[in-house]
C-alpha cells in the first residue's frame, strides 16, 4: 500500500512540502523493493539514501519551525530524533537479517504510518504560521 500525497500534507513552505515529498517517494520505493524482494542490496541502498536525506530535511524543517516560532517545534525536534532512532533500529535489522517478510511488512506499517500522521499534525501546522 503507497502512501498518496495529499493537500492534507501541505506545510505552505515549498521546499518542506518538496522534500515531503520525496520523502514519501523513497519510503514507496523502498517498500516496492522489499515486497517485490529486489534484494538486500538495494533496501540497503534505499535505507542509507532516505536516513541521509531525513536527518537534512530534519534540520532544515527543524530550523524553520524555530525561526518562524511555531508552537510544535519542540514536539517536532523530539518526533524527528524518535524516527530517527526507529529508523536506525529497522536498518539494523535489515542488516544483520537481511529483508524478510516480517521486516517487510514492519517497516511498510510503521514508517508508512509515521509519516503521514507526522506531518498531517505536526509539520502541517506550518501552514496556520
């Protein structure tokens, strides 16, 4: 199951809305690789390229949320470093066991989930700033 951009999701700042969206392209892809078992290889290569690019955007997000003081900023450094955190977990798991069905299904609920509900509620309320 892809996850769909939605207006639901816009922040009103177009490079956040951008990388969003990105975002969400990689976590799809990443999930068409593990379900159609494209190899470890190229989860792995998914897995460094969206860790990479999410602790940028992070930064990025997390910068603009201080300076146009957004009330969620501090929720939203604290959701980030929980992802992050997560994020590594589920890679330290697809690199000691490789992609399995159970880590498949795992991080297509789990990231799949955090990833809409984060910014549908935190990072949307950039869009009331």
């Amino acid at each position: 199951m892809a996850v769909q951009w939605t207006q639901s999701m816009t922040t009103g700042v177009e490079v956040l809305d951008k990388q969003h969206q990105v975002l969400i392209a990689k976590l799809n892809e990443l999930v068409d690789a593990m379900q159609s078992r494209a190899g470890d290889a190229k989860v792995r290569e998914i897995l460094a390229f969206t860790a990479t690019y999410a602790v940028k955007h992070f930064a990025l997000e997390e910068s603009h949320m201080a300076q146009v003081n957004c009330p969620v900023a501090a929720q939203n450094k604290q959701a980030h470093a929980q992802f992050l955190k997560r994020f590594g977990e589920i890679k330290a798991k697809v690199d000691a066991e490789g992609v399995t069905a159970t880590t498949s299904i795992e991080t297509m609920r789990e990231l799949s989930n955090w990833i809409t509900n984060h910014i549908r509620t935190i990072d949307a309320t950039l869009a009331k700033k």
